[in-house]
C-alpha cells in the first residue's frame, strides 16, 4: 500500500470513527435482527414447509440474512463516514480540493472504502462465526460439512464481494456525470446479484464441488473485467463540477 | 529548467454548449506574481482546473515546470502537484476534522516528515492566528476563519508554485493584509504565484502582471503599469470665463486632443500617454486663463471596467 493510501486511510477512519456509537447500537441492532429472524422465523416456516421446496426456501434464508447484514452494514458505515456522500455538492468541493494534491481518484475512493472495510469487517467476521451457528440451529438437517462449505463461501465469496460493491456504490455516488453512475449502478446490482446468489450456490456446492469453482472462476472474471474498466475510467472531472 | 513556470498555449474548453476557453494563451514567469481578473464566468475557474490537470481540455497545451501536464503520466502528475500550492474558490474542507489535523493531514499528503508536518502546522496556525482554534472542529469555524485555514493549507508546504482562486475571499482587512504580507513573502522565498481575484485592489497592491479575462479569451494583459498606460487617461480643466473655455476646445481640438465631456466652466480632454503640462503649454501661450486642473489617473479598476464594458 503506497504512502499516500495510508494517509487517506488514516483520515478516513478517524472521520469514521467518531460516530462510533451510533455504528455500535446499529451494529447491536443488525446484529440481533440477522440472528433471531432466520433462527426463528426460518425454522417455524422450514418445519411447515413440504420438503420439495425446503431448499429454496433455505437458499431465500441465506440470502435474506445476507440482505439484513449486508446492505444495511454497507450503506450505514458508507453515510457515517462519508455524510457529504448525500450532498453531491459538498462531496464534489472536498474530493477536488483533494485531488490538487499529489492524491488520485483511484486512491481517494480506495481508501474510503478500506475504511468502510476496516470498520465493517470486525462485524462481518463475526458474522462468518454466528453464520455456521445459525444454519445448524435453523436447519438441524444440515450437516457439519455442509456448514463449513458454507461458511468457506461466504467468507471467500460475499467479503471480496461486499469490497467491490462498496467500491461501486461510492463511485455511483461521487460521480458527476450521468452515465458513469448509470454504469457504477448497474454494475454494483451486478455485483450484489453475485453476491446474493451465494446462497444458491452454497445449496449447490453441497451437490457439486465442481460448479463452486465455476462460480468463483465467473465472479472473479466479471469483478476483475468491472474494476479495471471502473479503475481507468475514473478521471477527476468525473467528480467536479466547474 | 526554463524561466516560465506556467505556459498555456491556445486553450479551448467547452461545457456541452458553453464555450468556457476559446483558446488562450499566456505564461507566467519565475517568481512572478500574476492576476488574472475577470467577471463571473469569464473562464478562470476553468483555467485553474486544467492547470491542475482536473480538467481536461477540449485542446492546447499546458506546461509546468515545463513538463507537459496531460501527457504525463500518474507519477509525474503526483511529483508535479508536490510543487504546487493550491485554494480553490471552492474550499472544500474537511469540517469533522479540527484545524490541527487537517493541516497536518495535508502536510503529509505533500509529502513532508510528521517532523517536519507539526513544526509546519504550528508555524502556520501561529501566523494565520488560529492558535487558539487548533483542537476545533473546522465546521465550528466562522467564515473567515476557514478561509485562512484553507490558504494555510495551500502554503503549508513551502510549495514553488502557489495557485489561488479568491484568496482574499472573507477575510476582514486585518487578514488580507496578513495574506498580502505572506504572499509577498513567498514570493520573497522564489515562489511563483498565480491568482485569480475580484479583489483589485489587492491585485493592484501585489501582482507584477495582469491579464484580464472575458467570454473565455484575455482581452488585456501586461505587466502593471504597462496595461494602465494602454488604457485612457483623463485631464479635468476649469476656466475661468466662459470665453476662455470655448477658445481652449478649439485650440485643443486642433491640436489633436479629444474633448470628450464640457460643462458650463470645465473641460474633460482624454487620451493615452495624456500629458497634462502639454495640455497647459498650449492654453498659455494661446492666453488661455485656467483656473484648476485635475488628473484621473487610470487605476486598474478603470482599466477592468473598461475591458469589461466593452463586451
């Protein structure tokens, strides 16, 4: 990580930081929620459901829990450390008073979301622990196999995933002009859509090792083909308003 | 290296239909501290966005330090920025962060030693009276006051090049008395300087050279004085009879001088490199009674207004 990465790094997390006590309680909040509606919600309904369509409803379980986690936890911290975000104006004077010093696009939105990451990250590995926790008490026919495939994929798949959505969602919002945000958007939907079928995937990968590595072999080209695109397409006056 | 610090060749830049530049040219030298004037929307925004390379140009070329700024490359585009000072109109703070962080922030972006960043950031804060203000929240700030954080941040660096957009902008006299002294200062240390302002008078007191801007082209430059003496000069002349005032518009008027206002006793005779003893040596010996004379020397407020009216 070069010099001024970390510089940035540092300011980001320390702006971040301050409201720390709001970031605990939603934390606390999220955290309750995304463990007692699948645990209990999931399992009463898992319990009445006929058995051909239990594994779908198993695959909406996951995705919902990583709806209720997920979502919520990247659009908080990205409104906790980044309040200007909702004022394009106020983003826009900062990030190109930014930008007249030996700093880069690449390197501001990088550094920002590290720091949503670096925030993040404490709750979604706590996460990856209770996840495995939640399956086995909400689905007690899955076995502990099963479950450490589950857990390996969310934290090799949705982590990585959660990053580059980050990425996108403030590229989305920083940029000035319409059609670099119609296509951070679309590509962040894409990116959460890879996310959200991890769920489908793990219900796979029980089944079939092998499309595991064809599912991470596609995630890894379209996130990689997106972000270079979104890397070199990133030019200060995307975020400036003259 | 070169004496010229900033070269702009033929610089056009267009807004969808607006056509911001339409193609100027100009270079600033070495130790120079150049204004750049003009009326809202003439360009000089714009101007100072592409000289940052933040924007890009339609076409033309921008050189600094004489390195060509949109054909270089990330890592030369950084060591070039490291030389330069900048507040733009816009000062985009960070206002969470208190004044000591910030400044100390930014002194490590441009690449000083934490050292050297607090030795820095004290030495500014000092100067810029915001001693007191270190550990506030910038947001806390009065107008004023952000203003002076934000030209303590352009010149935390002791940089070569220092680019400022309305510096004066909400500072009482006191402190833009204190920010012409630190400009000149700098300059003093060899720093160039390139400013736009609406403030003229600050422009008149400090800048070497001059250009004034209009629909996106410089309609006048030069160094001070130079552009004052392109512009007319005006001569008030009171008689003391009326005969005498007439007899005075025909001799002046043959002699080439134009008369371009008369009142009941007085005169207004203008024109470049007007000289008011060659205006008396002509009414004397002709036996012309004057009784008062008044120069309007050309200030640069007049010269503005003029290129400016002129639209």
């Amino acid at each position: 990580m070069n010099e001024q990465i970390k510089i940035l790094l540092k300011k980001e997390l320390s702006t971040l930081l301050r409201n720390k006590r709001i970031i605990l309680i939603t934390m606390i909040v999220l955290l309750s929620v995304s463990v007692v509606v699948p645990t209990y919600v999931f399992r009463e309904m898992v319990k009445s459901t006929p058995s051909d369509i239990q594994s779908r409803l198993i695959e909406f379980s996951i995705n919902f829990y990583l709806l209720v986690f997920m979502i919520p936890i990247s659009l908080f911290v990205a409104y906790s450390a980044f309040t200007d975000i909702f004022y394009r104006e106020k983003l826009s004077k900062t990030i190109t008073t930014l930008l007249s010093a030996p700093v880069t696009l690449q390197e501001v939105l990088l550094a920002k979301a590290l720091a949503i990451i670096a925030v993040a990250y404490p709750f979604l590995i706590i996460s990856s622990i209770i996840f495995p926790i939640i399956l086995k008490v909400t689905f007690p026919m899955f076995s502990f196999s099963m479950i450490k495939i589950y857990t390996i994929l969310h934290l090799v798949l949705v982590l990585p995933l959660f990053l580059f959505g980050t990425v996108l969602l403030l590229g989305t919002l920083t940029f000035i002009s319409k059609s670099a945000r119609l296509i951070n958007l679309i590509f962040f939907f894409i990116v959460m859509g890879l996310m959200f079928s991890v769920g489908r995937l793990q219900r796979f990968a029980t089944q079939n090792m092998t499309s595991i590595a064809w599912y991470i072999a596609i995630c890894a080209v379209i996130v990689t083909s997106l972000g270079i695109g979104i890397w070199k397409h990133a030019h200060p006056e995307e975020v400036i308003t003259a | 290296m070169s004496d010229k610090i900033i070269v702009i060749k033929n610089l056009k830049k267009s807004y969808k239909e607006v056509n911001a530049l339409r193609g100027i040219s100009l270079e600033v030298r070495r130790g120079q501290i150049f204004g750049l004037l003009g009326p809202n929307g003439a360009g000089k925004t714009t101007t100072i966005g592409i000289l940052l390379g933040l924007l890009r140009p339609d076409s033309g070329s921008v050189m600094l330090f004489d390195q060509e700024v949109f054909y270089s490359n990330t890592k030369q585009l950084q060591k070039l920025k490291e030389k330069i000072g900048v507040l733009l109109e816009t000062l985009g703070l960070y206002e969470p962060m208190t004044v000591y962080e910030y400044l100390m922030f930014y002194a490590r972006l441009y690449g000083l030693l934490e050292s050297t960043a607090k030795e820095r950031v004290c030495e500014m804060v000092e100067i810029f009276g915001l001693s007191e203000k270190k550990g506030t929240p910038i947001g806390k700030l009065s107008k004023g006051m952000k203003q002076r954080v934000a030209i303590a941040r352009a010149l935390i660096h002791n940089p070569k090049l220092l680019i400022l957009d309305e510096p004066s902008t909400s500072l009482d006299p006191v402190w833009q008395r204190c920010l012409r002294e630190q400009l000149i200062k700098a300059k003093a240390n060899g720093t160039t300087i390139f400013m736009c302002s609406h403030n003229l008078t600050e422009v008149e007191r400090i800048c070497d050279y001059v250009a004034i801007m209009g629909h996106g082209v410089i309609k006048a430059r030069g160094e001070l004085k130079e552009l004052l003496n392109a512009f007319e000069k005006q001569i008030t002349i009171e008689f003391e009879t009326v005969s005498d005032l007439k007899k005075a518009e025909i001799l002046l008027e043959s002699s080439n001088f134009r008369v371009v206002s008369k009142q009941r006793n007085s005169l207004v005779v203008a024109g470049r490199n007007l000289k008011l003893h060659q205006l008396l040596e002509i009414l004397y010996t002709n036996g012309v009674k004057v009784h008062d004379t008044k120069e309007h020397f050309v200030t640069l407020e007049d010269a503005y207004w003029s290129v400016v009216s002129n639209e």
